[in-house]
C-alpha cells in the first residue's frame, strides 16, 4: 500500500461485493475470499486486493 488509504471493514467489503458479512468470513476460513489482515482483533481489507481479486475470479 503505497498511500495511507482507508481500509475497509468486513461490512464495507460485504456491500462492495453483495454478499452478506457471513459469507466474507466462510471465505476466509476456507481460503478463498479476499485477503484480509488482523488489525489488533478487527479484520480490515486493503481495497486494491479486494478489486484485484474480483478481477481474478473472472
């Protein structure tokens, strides 16, 4: 990340996907969603990797 974006939030990545905040966290368990990092005990996206996986998984 080479500015300080704004990292998103489960609950932003949910609406930017259209998928509901249960399914991010099934993705994650899995392996499978977007990269997400541990902040302290909150889980935060970076958007670039959320949009670039998008275009991965078309």
């Amino acid at each position: 990340m080479s500015t300080l974006a704004r990292l998103w939030t489960v609950e932003d990545v949910a609406t930017f996907l259209g998928v509901p905040v249960a399914t991010l966290y099934q993705w994650r368990y899995h392996r499978t969603g977007p990269r997400g990092h541990r902040i302290g005990r909150h889980l935060r996206y970076v958007p670039e990797d959320v949009m670039s996986w998008v275009q991965d998984q078309e």
